[in-house]
C-alpha cells in the first residue's frame, strides 16, 4: 500500500516525521497454504515528482497511517486551493486512487510538529509470492 502526500513546513521538522515513519515498523501477514505468519516490515519513504512523499507499507496497516497523516490545511501558504485546483491533477498525474474512509483510532507517535500535510491519494499492490530464501513460497503483498 503506498499513501502520497505533500509534507510542507520546517525543514527539520519535516525530516524528523519522516524518519519516524521510516522507523515505524509494521506487521505485514503472509500465507503458505494454510499456514500464516507475519513479518515486521518498516515503512518507506519514496520521492515522487513536485515535493511529493509516497509512504509505502503493508496494507493492514491503512486506517492507522490515514489517521496519524490526517491533513492539516486545504490550502496552501500561497492560497492555492490544493482540492480544487491542484489535487485532480496530481492524482492523475500519479496515478492515485482517492483516500477512502477509515474508522477512528489510535495514532503512530510520529513527530508531526510545525509539519503541514496534503493528503493526495493511495496506491495499492497487487500479491507475490516470494522467492527469496526468507518468503520462498509464501504469499504476501508486493511492496
């Protein structure tokens, strides 16, 4: 699951909330007949186009990563109107799908001080199986 955004704000605060997210570790569950287990994954940080981030995670973890990166402004310092103008444009641009509802709840603890964030769109992967020696035959999200 990748979620993209525009992160704005002071620089070094904005570098702090990113590296929390890339230490934030999530359980991503894989399968192999039927056998589970899970695998703790951490989050990535991926670099788009025009200042966009693209945090990219297993996708059980969506409704908490939505919550923790709720957006803060609809506009931008400059009085651009990001969902009218801008957002459409983005989204297409990515290749994004809409952000969908998610249910209320516990936060990560990511240091979203003096941190402004744009909430574009979300990306899902499909399923592999892997071929490595950790996940050779077990089915789990390609991220």
């Amino acid at each position: 699951m990748h979620v993209s955004f525009i992160p704005y704000g002071e620089r070094g605060c904005v570098e702090r909330m990113l590296r929390d997210m890339e230490a934030q570790k999530h359980l991503m569950p894989m399968t192999k007949g039927k056998k589970m287990r899970g695998v703790w994954m951490p989050g990535q940080i991926r670099d788009l186009p025009f200042g966009v981030k693209e945090y990219v995670f297993p996708k059980e973890s969506l409704d908490f990563v939505l919550r923790t990166l709720m957006p803060t402004l609809s506009t931008s310092s400059y009085g651009i109107k990001m969902k009218g103008l801008i957002m459409p444009f983005l989204r297409k641009l990515l290749k994004l799908k809409k952000i969908p509802k998610y249910k209320e709840g516990e936060v990560f603890k990511w240091g979203k001080a003096f941190v402004s964030i744009v909430l574009l769109g979300i990306r899902e992967d499909g399923e592999i199986v892997g071929t490595y020696i950790d996940d050779k035959g077990w089915t789990h999200e390609a991220l």
